[in-house]
C-alpha cells in the first residue's frame, strides 16, 4: 500500500529531530571526557617537619695507643699481626737482650760484693772495739805511772812525752773503733747503689720486651724482623673499636643543636646503608682556638666490629622542626599569583586553595590554609590546572 506523501516527509522530520538529539547529547559528553586533565592525588597528612642539615666527620676509635719502645735495640721477635685481638700485657716485639743481660749480670754481682763487704765490717766490730778499748785503758794506765814519776823526778821529760803520744794514739784508735758503725752506713749505701743499678738493668731488660698497654686489635705493625727499634717510632698500634666515636666539627650556629645524651643517627656508608644510633657524650664549651669549630663526640656502640678508624661518618641535624602540622609534598605546591597555592579533589574537579609555608625541607612542607587532614590532594598534574578543572584521577602508572 503507498502511504499518503505528507505523512512520509512528517516521519522523516521526526526521525532525524530524534537522530539529531541523542548525537548532540553523546557529543556533549565526549567533550567533557575530553579535556579532563589526568593527575595523581595523595592524603593530605598530619605529622613533623623538620629541616636537617648534613655534617661530615670520620670514625675514631674509643682507645687508639701507639706504642714506643722504651729502650732502643735490634727486633728480634714480632709476636701479633694486624687485625688481632690482643690482651694487656700481651707481649708484642721482643728486643735482643744479649747486652742487657751482661749488665743484669754485671750488677747482680756488685750486689753480692757490697753486701760482702758490710757483712765483713760488720762482724769485725766488736772484736776491734774490745782490742780498742783495752790498748786505751792500757795506755791510760802508763800515762798516769809515768805522769806521777815525771812530778816526782823519777823519769826523764822525754819518757813522759813518749807515754802522753801512746796515749793520745790509743784514744784516737778507739774512736775510731766507737765510730765504726759510720763506716757501716757508708757501705750500706754502696748496697742500695749497687741494688739501684741491679734494678734499672733488670728494667732495660724488662723493656727488651714490649708488652700491650691495653687490650684491643692491633691496627697497625710499624717495623720489621732485624731492624733496630727506638724509643721515639712506634712498633705496634693498638685501638679499642667498641664503642667507637663519630667525631664532627660544627659551626657556632649549630652547636646548640646538640647537648649530651642526644640520640642522633650516624650514616656510614661503608659499613652498610642502614643508620647506626649515637648517643652524644661531649660537646665542647668553647671552640678550638684555630678552626673556630666545635668538635663533638658521638658514641657508638660497634658489636659486630663493622666500623673502622677513619671512616667517613655523617648525622643530619635537625636546624628546625613543626610538630602536629599539615604535611604535603614539597612538589605539590605552586605559585599562583605570587603566592603558594595546592589543588585538593573536589568531585572531578579540583579547588585551589593558597597556603602558607611553616617550614619545608627537600621532601615535605608543613602548611596552614582552608584544608585539612585526609583532603585529596592533586600531587602531578598541579601546573597544567586552575581553579575548577576536570580531573581524571590515574594512578602512577601511566594510565
């Protein structure tokens, strides 16, 4: 059957008024998928900003010793090698001792002869002193005879000066035997001299071997097998490694970041990437007269013997800190008409909300504005927005 014209050309102008609304309203939304600018979001957190500042010192051993021969000589003996653990009093080089023990010898035998010699004075005394005394009473006896007979005439001037001489030689003689024991002293001296000289040879001797001041590792072996060894070149370090120090020289506006007892973390990279906790133990009252520094001491506690004299140490110290902050990343904020601003999610479209800065450091800023914690917070993509943009939110990925 053939439909009437009229009512053909009405159905066609319907249908394409309905063709053209659904094509308009599908348009219109491919448009907007369109400029919907892709960025990645984060939580606006609550927490501590601080700001570090990173100090290079080196690792010292708690004890480092280096120990000098107290006499000089040939090496005739090393006893420990680099790396071992050694205990005080541990022998470490030997010096020849052949010379030395002649001497110790030589004195020994000076003992004996001055001991000799007192024991012998000694035991003559008495004996001198009776023969003493009787030749004096002796001689007393005839001066007096020969003094009565010279005042009676009976013996001539000369007689009498003879028994006066025997007399005054017989009293002479036994003062000297009652001072004998003077005579005793002097050669007790001579034994304490000879003991004294006995002694500072057994000394040398002594000394000929070199013993460890301090128990610890010997880090260093400073000489050889045959040559001669002296009293102002060490033979043998030795360090105790545990504790060790982290020692840091610090500037006059930094030194008052730190007191005794702070915890700090040390970085040693040559002992591993993970920090090792210090505990302050010195901080100077006054800089060193020629750096103008602040040398400090942190301790360390080294168990595992992994930090070594002279390696590279660093803290971060903490110039400044903001506790219970608003905390973004550093590269989230941009600069929007002179002044700092951040993009947080609001349905799929973002809101510029301009902040203040506290505090920042390399990472994160702590900021005060119209957000708060757990706000989403546009982290890339930030500069290609303005206030009210579409947003798509895509992960890190590249999607």
């Amino acid at each position: 059957m053939r439909l009437p014209k009229r009512w053909l050309i009405g159905c066609l102008c319907i249908a394409a008024l309905v063709f053209t609304g659904c094509g308009s309203q599908s348009g219109q939304e491919e448009t907007t998928e369109a400029r919907a600018i892709p960025v990645e979001v984060a939580e606006v957190t609550q927490g501590t900003v601080s700001v570090y500042d990173t100090v290079t010192g080196s690792i010292t051993p708690a004890v480092e010793v280096a120990v000098v021969p107290k006499l000089g000589g040939l090496v005739q003996g090393i006893m420990v090698s680099v790396g071992e653990e050694v205990q005080k009093g541990q022998l470490l080089v030997q010096l020849d001792t052949k010379e030395i023990e002649a001497q110790v010898r030589q004195a020994e035998a000076a003992v004996e002869a001055a001991k000799t010699a007192y024991a012998n004075a000694e035991a003559k005394i008495p004996t001198a002193l009776q023969i003493a005394q009787a030749n004096y009473e002796a001689a007393k006896s005839a001066y007096d005879r020969m003094e009565y007979l010279y005042q009676e005439g009976g013996i001539s001037e000369q007689q009498w000066e003879s028994a006066k001489t025997q007399l005054e030689v017989a009293a002479a003689q036994l003062a000297d035997a009652q001072n004998a024991h003077l005579q005793l002293e002097t050669l007790k001296a001579q034994i304490k001299q000879a003991e004294a000289a006995y002694e500072t040879a057994r000394t040398q001797l002594d000394n000929a071997y070199i013993t460890a001041p301090v128990a610890g590792i010997v880090t260093a072996v400073h000489i050889d097998l045959g040559q001669m060894a002296g009293p102002t070149t060490p033979v043998v370090t030795i360090a105790q490694l545990n504790p060790v120090y982290a020692e840091f020289n610090l500037t006059e506006s930094k030194i008052g970041k730190l007191a005794v007892g702070d915890k700090v973390q040390v970085l040693v990279s040559a002992a591993g990437d993970a920090p090792w906790e210090g505990t302050v133990v010195e901080v100077p009252p006054s800089a060193d007269p020629y750096t103008r520094g602040y040398k400090v001491k942190v301790e360390i506690p080294n168990d595992e013997g992994l930090l070594k004299g002279g390696m590279t140490a660093q803290i971060n110290l903490a110039l400044d800190s903001v506790t219970d902050a608003l905390v973004v990343p550093v590269d989230s904020i941009v600069t929007k008409d002179n002044r700092p601003s951040i993009y947080i999610l609001a349905g799929d479209r973002v809101r510029q909300c301009p902040v203040e800065i506290v505090l920042q450091n390399d990472q994160v800023a702590a900021i005060t504005g119209e957000i708060k914690a757990g706000d989403q917070l546009v982290v890339a993509g930030q500069h290609l927005l303005q206030d009210g943009s579409v947003v798509k939110v895509v992960t890190g990925e590249g999607n």
